[in-house]
C-alpha cells in the first residue's frame, strides 16, 4: 500500500511522474473546495510536497493529524511555521546544496546585467537606434565593492564568483564567519554604506522582514545597485519603489517579490530597474536535480533512514 502524500502546488513533470509512481498523491491544488477535501481526507496525509517560494500553512497542517515530513522543493521554508512544526516533530527536509551555484550564478548574472545595461543595450540595437547615435554609459563592475547581506552557502558561493572580478567583498550576516578576505560588517547599515553593490542572499525569517527599509537605502551610496536574490520579504517594497522613483540609490535587479507573482506596476516604467520572475534556480539542470532531492528526501523518510536534506 503507497503512502499518502499532499501537493500543495504544482511542480515540474518529472517530479509529479516521480511522486505518482511512489506514492498515492493528493493535489490540493487541484480543489474546488479545499476545506472540504481536507476534512475528507487530511487524516490519510502522511508527508506533504511544497514549493519554497509556496510553503504551507500551519491552518493546513492541523488538519493534517498523520503528516509527519515536509518535504521543501527548493531551500526556502520561510512559508512555513518552523516553530509549529517542531512543536508537532513533523520533520521538514529541503533540497540542500543543488540550487546554491545557479542562484549566485544569477545574483552575478543580474549585478552584469543591470549595472552593463544589458536590456537597454539590446533595446538599442533592436530599435535601429544605433544607427543614429551613441548609447549611454553604464557602471562598472570589476575592482568595486561588494555588499552581500547572508554569507550561508549562497553568500558565500557569490562571494567567490565575485573574487573573480577582483572585488572587495564585504559581508553583514547574524554571525561573523571564518572567512578570511571579506570583511564583516557589524550592522547592515555600514554594510550599505560601504557597498557599491549591495546583494541579498540572506535566508527570509520573521525577523528579517523588511530590513531593507528606507534607512538603509539612504545609506547607500546614490550610485549603488541592489540586487536581491533571496525573498522579497527582506525588502520593504514601497520604500524601495520610492528610493528607484527618487534616484536615491543608482537601480536595483530583483527576482523576488513582496507579493509574487504580483508586481507593482509603478515597477515598469523604471529605466534603473531589472526584472525577474523568480528564476534563480530555474534551469533544466537544477531543476531536475532538485526533483530527485525531493524525492530522496520522501523515500528516506520513509524508510526511515536519515533524510539528507533536513534542517529540522
Ligand atoms: C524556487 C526558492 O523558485 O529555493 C527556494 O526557496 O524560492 C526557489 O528555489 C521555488 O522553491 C520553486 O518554485
């Protein structure tokens, strides 16, 4: 008899074909009535399967008496109450280690893109433009400084990508590393003062929501960028809006949202700004690895063997 496992929200077909073929899957997704399907079948629940950008709520899991994992596709759990799910010993395992070379290899990718113009610059050939005068310069990139706030793997992963480009790295996280050439900042604020490029790569958490706020953009030296890889949680979105309206700080390139994949309009008539539909670990590759992370942490689950992407 397979175990009963609950999708919360869709995810890619080789995962689906993988789950189908292991386990009796529920997709609450797929509902009218979601209330109703849980009352009818949430005690059969015995592992759930979610996106970290989608998590789940505690509202659900307490209809879920048996469920004893979580199994995260992706490494965020910030759409999940950690302390809840201690409480309850429901396990939650996220796919460890796979993404982390693809989203710095996008915090790279949009600090490029953003500061060398990239899209205007593709604009500007398109539009014939170029036959009739010169495009405007952009910032450059090499032997500038570089503010990463988080230095967990993917901080870390962007910090050495940057060492190539010959730039200072300078870095703001709850505890100081051991890691010799960056330098740690104590507050986020001197962090954003001293950065030219400002990357978010910290985990989103309750405390955290918000930090970057209108003060720490005012810290900011005017021609800095911001680029956020991590959530959009950490950003106060209106204030930033603001600052990019305001020419406070010189632009931002952002793949996470406040409210995704809802993005304020008032975003799009900014020349200054870069826009993402949350992608940094969307490869073919990444992906397909992550799938198979998903699916070994359900197996080991289980069967009761160690599940290798747990964090709790
Ligand atoms: C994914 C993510 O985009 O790892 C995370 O927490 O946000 C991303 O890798 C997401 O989980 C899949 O939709």
């Amino acid at each position: 008899i397979q175990p009963v496992v609950l999708l919360i929200a869709p995810v890619m077909d080789v995962l689906q074909t993988s789950l189908d073929a292991s386990y009796r899957v529920f997709r609450l997704y797929e509902q009218t009535d979601t209330a109703g399907f849980l009352r009818r079948h949430g005690e059969d629940v015995q592992a759930v399967v979610t996106r970290g950008d989608v998590g789940v709520s505690r509202e659900i899991l307490e209809q879920l008496p048996r469920a004893g994992m979580i199994a995260v596709f992706g490494v965020g759990t910030d759409a999940i109450d950690l302390s809840y799910t201690r409480e309850r010993g429901i396990r939650v395992g996220i796919t460890a280690g796979v993404l982390t070379d693809d989203v710095a290899d996008l915090a790279m990718g949009l600090l490029l893109a953003a500061s060398r113009r990239l899209r205007q610059g593709d604009q500007f050939v398109r539009s014939g433009q170029w036959e009739k005068t010169a495009p405007p310069l952009a910032t450059k990139v090499s032997k500038k400084r570089l503010g990463i706030l988080g230095m967990g793997n993917i901080g870390q992963a962007i910090a050495r990508r940057a060492k190539g480009f010959d730039m200072t790295i300078l870095y703001h996280s709850r505890q100081r590393k051991d890691a010799p050439g960056y330098h740690w900042c104590e507050d986020l604020h001197s962090l954003a003062s001293q950065s030219d490029f400002l990357v978010i790569a910290a985990s989103g958490n309750p405390e955290n929501t918000g930090i970057i706020n209108a003060a720490v953009l005012e810290a900011m030296p005017p021609h800095a960028w911001l680029i956020n890889v991590a959530r959009g949680s950490l950003t106060d979105e209106p204030a930033l809006l603001r600052a990019l309206q305001e020419k406070v700080i010189g632009g931002a390139a952002l793949d996470v949202f406040e409210h995704e994949p809802h993005v304020p309009e008032a975003f799009f008539a900014l020349d200054n700004v870069l826009l993402q539909p949350h992608v940094a670990s969307a490869t073919v590759e990444t992906r397909q690895a992550m799938s198979q992370s998903v699916a070994d942490n359900l197996a080991a689950y289980f069967s009761g063997r160690e599940i290798p992407g747990l964090i709790q």
